[in-house]
C-alpha cells in the first residue's frame, strides 16, 4: 500500500513512468494502468485532494492478480465445489471429470484450481514440553561419504580411509528433549545390534537413562509400525525392560512428532559435517563429541534460549534414571525355520534344535554370551555364540534316537562299551576298527547293540568262538548266536589269535634296484 501511494504521489508531481518503473521495478506497463486510474478520478490534478488507502485498494485492486489464461476447469467449477464439499479427494474428481465429462486436462491443472478455489485450512499444532530427565528422542540421519579418497600406495592399494571412501555413513542421534543437549555416533549401519550398541554408548554419555524413549518406526525397534498397535522388536523390547525405559514410537508418516531430534540431526548435517572431510571413522566420532561440547553444547538454543549442555548439567542429569549395572546381553532376534538336520540358520551359523520341531518355525535370540531357542513361550534350548560363519553348535540329544547312535558312539565310546562287556568282545571290537582300509564303526556298534537283544554273557561267549575260528565280522557273531552256536565245545584247544597281530606286506626287493637296472646300457 505504501508502494502505491508513493507512486500515486509521484505521479501527482509530473514524474515520466519510465522513471518511475525504473526506480520501483515495476513494468511500464503496470505504471501506466496506475496513471490512467487515478488521472480518471481526478487524483493527478495538484491541487486536489490526496487518495485514501480505501479507495487506492479498491481502485487498483490491491493483492489480486490479473489471469493470464483461463483454466481448462473452469467449466466444471460448480461440479468441483461440489465433489470437494462432499469429501471428494482431488484424484478421484480428475478421474470422474475424464471418464464422465470428457475433461482433456491435466492433474496438475485441476490441483491448481482447487487450490485456488478451495484452499484447505492452516493446521495447527501443539508444542509438547517434558520435564527434566523424561523423555529422550532417537533418530538416523545419512551422513553421506564423509571420508577422503586416499592416495594409492607403491602396491596399488588406498591408504588409510580410501578403502572406506565408497562407503555409506550413517549418524545416531539421541536428544534429551528438555535439555536438547545429544549424544551424535557415526557407524556403517542400522543393524539390531549397532542400534542396542548406540543406545548403550548415549546411556554412558548421558550417566543414566531416560524415562521414555521416542523412536522412529526403523526395523531395529518397530517391526510392525501402527498408530494403536504397533509390534516392537524383541531386542529392543527386552533392552527397555533391562535399562527400565518406556518406549514411545512415532507416529507413522508424520517426523515433526520427533521434531527435537529431527532438527538435531540437521545440524549435524549442516553444522558438523558440511564441507567437512575426515580420515576415518574414529576420527569422524571423535571429532563428533569434541563438536557436541564445544560447539553444539554451548550454542544458545533457538527454542530453550539457553546453552545445552548447561541446561544439562544443571538439571537434567540429576533427573535421569541411574545406569543398570549389569551389561545387556542380548544382540539381536531372528526367526528361523528347522531344517530337516535339526539346525537353524542364523548369521550364516548353524545350531541344533530338537528334532520334534522340523519344519517349524522358532524364534532366535543372539546374545554376547548366550543363544536361546524359543518356541512360542518354551525356551527349547540354549548354545554357546558361534565365533565365525559356517561354524556349527550341536547337542546329539537333538537327533532322534534312532539317527544319533552314530554320533553318540564314537570308535573311544565303542572300546569301553566292549571292554565293560569282556575280554573276547574287545579283543573283537579291537580287530574291526584296526582293519583297513574299510571303517569298520557301523559294524561295531551293531555288534554292540547285539547286546541288547542276547545279554552281555552270550555275546562275549559269542565272541570267544569267533576268536577261536579267525573270523571276527559282524555276520559270524550274529550267525553264532542265532543258532545258539556260542556255548558249543570248541573243536581246537588252541589259544585264539593276537587280534592286534595284523598281516603286513612288503616287496622283498626295494624298488631302486629295478630302476637302476633299467638304467643299465
């Protein structure tokens, strides 16, 4: 209004419009609409009365702006007041306007119309404040590729972060809400365990824990995201339980319910790391903390109007909740299938659940120091952590009777089990593993579970008559006592053979002395 006033005045004084376009910026085109405006009413002549700002608003038709074409919905204006007052949202009005109306526009046409026509209501919101110590807000922001490409050495390899330079980085960030004083950690991912382990790390930084945690609907936390029901990971759950925090997802599709934490980690992004390069991952999280403390920490907030990590240190810390003593255990949770070897798959290793539960599927909790099998609420069984990928955790009661025999029964096992039965079984149990070159095992432990069936008495019987007679197989002992052969009076006195006594061969001439004949002229 000033503007046009001012322009009115000059114009009053006999300014040319070009002078006057040119010091206001406005078109020639424009100034003249003004002059001819106001030299209508009679507001150039000098001696006249000045306009009102009234009259300049309605004549010059203030803040409204001249179409310059006329909108290809404009024919269909009454049917689109209509469609929006019922609730009709705007793809689905685009739609019934083609398929009905024969409309030829396009979407972006008809959004611009409702816009103009139908402008929605400024929303508004509700600024949430916490008390000291009760809540804390959890977010990942992409940190780019913060690290230089390093100069090749003599072997051709990079140096240093080179190696690294390709890689993405991402940036943790824990804002204590009534503080804004955080906890910030570069790492290579958003695994389970890298999650629990920042959570860990901010706890140590803070010296205690919040009351209430809210977080992102990431996987490591939320499995299934819902405004009323939302599914939280079993690590995350139990690392609540352990550290005694509630957790509070964030609404789904809607970041400014975490705003604390959003704008934190922008001015991570935009303070720290813009235009910065690092030499490697340490550096990069050293140099983050040293940044939260000298810089971030002593900034007068634009919201609280005071330093953080002040607010902080006076207050807030005395507020947390103290520090769990005891470590957290659990790393991550899967859920696996049983395969038909009894062994589930989890982080490329392998361990063993009970065989009644092929084909079913469990649920695998992975910890620093222990991994539990459950099946719904039943904890089926418990392993030590494998240490390296391929690496296999196996108990034998997990095998069906009938198939861990073998495994149960190792060449050592058999050698008692004949020795507690008798002198002649181990002396035959002995000869059949010392054979070769056929493993002789499977028919040890048939021989062995023979006993089972005939008592101890009657095998070792069994197995001094196989002595006598030379012949120690599997077959011959089980002949002989099918036909009840083993009490039977031994045709030879003889004492029975060395069974450790094997037949060896060897050429009666070395090999040598064939070659250097032939060497010979």
């Amino acid at each position: 209004m000033n503007n046009l006033r001012d322009i009115v005045q000059r114009l009053r004084q006999g300014e040319g419009i070009r002078a006057i376009a040119r010091d206001t910026g406005l078109s020639r085109h424009t100034v003249r609409k003004y002059h001819e405006a106001a030299d209508k009413r009679g507001w150039l002549a000098g001696d006249g009365p000045a306009p009102e700002v009234g009259d300049l608003a309605a004549v010059l038709r203030l803040g409204e702006r001249t179409a310059h074409m006329r909108s290809s919905v404009e024919p269909f204006a009454e049917l689109v007041k209509a469609w929006r007052e019922a609730g009709v949202e705007r793809m689905a009005i685009f739609q019934r306007l083609r398929s009905e109306y024969g409309y030829t526009g396009s979407y972006s046409s008809l959004r611009r119309f409702v816009a103009s026509r139908h402008p929605s209501p400024p929303e508004a919101f509700c600024r949430v404040e916490t008390a000291p110590g009760e809540e804390a807000q959890v977010d990942f922001g992409s940190a780019g590729w913060p690290f230089a490409i390093a100069a090749p050495q003599a072997d051709g390899k990079p140096d240093g972060a080179g190696a690294d330079s390709h890689r993405r980085v991402w940036v943790f960030v824990m804002t204590l809400s009534w503080s804004r004083h955080q906890y910030i950690e570069f790492v290579w991912d958003q695994k389970i365990e890298t999650f629990l382990g920042c959570h860990e790390r901010a706890f140590l930084w803070f010296g205690g824990v919040p009351r209430r945690i809210v977080v992102d609907n990431l996987k490591a936390a939320v499995t299934k995201a819902s405004l009323h029901d939302p599914v939280l990971g079993e690590p995350y759950r139990r690392l609540a339980q352990h550290y005694g925090f509630l957790i509070s997802p964030n609404r789904p599709y809607t970041p400014r319910h975490k705003g604390k934490v959003e704008s934190g980690v922008h001015f991570v992004e935009r303070n720290f790391l813009a235009g910065q390069v690092f030499a490697g991952l340490d550096s990069l999280n050293e140099r983050g903390r040293r940044w939260v403390l000298e810089v971030a920490g002593v900034r007068r907030h634009g919201t609280t109007r005071q330093a953080p990590l002040e607010r902080f240190q006076a207050t807030e810390r005395a507020a947390l909740q103290p520090l769990c003593q005891d470590p957290f255990d659990l790393l991550a949770a899967y859920r696996a299938k049983v395969h038909h070897d009894c062994h589930v798959v989890v982080q490329e290793r392998y361990y063993s659940v009970p065989y009644r539960f092929v084909g079913q599927t469990v649920e695998v909790y992975v910890g620093r120091r222990l991994v539990e099998i459950f099946y719904n609420c039943e904890c089926l069984t418990t392993h030590l952590p494998a240490l390296e990928p391929g690496q296999r955790r196996t108990r034998p009661e997990h095998y069906p009777p009938g198939k861990r025999e073998y495994l149960d029964n190792p060449p050592e096992r058999c050698r008692e089990r004949a020795q507690a039965i008798g002198q002649a079984c181990a002396a035959v149990v002995q000869t059949l593993l010392s054979e070769r070159p056929c493993d002789r095992l499977r028919s040890v432990q048939g021989l062995l579970r023979l006993k089972e069936r005939v008592g101890a008495g009657r095998l070792e019987a069994a197995c001094q008559r196989a002595l006598v007679y030379g012949d120690m197989s599997y077959r011959r002992v089980k002949s002989i006592l099918d036909a009840k052969m083993e009490d039977a009076p031994l045709e030879s006195d003889d004492a029975p053979p060395d069974p450790c006594v094997a037949n060896t061969y060897r050429f009666a001439r070395p090999a040598l002395e064939f070659l250097a004949q032939e060497a010979r002229p």
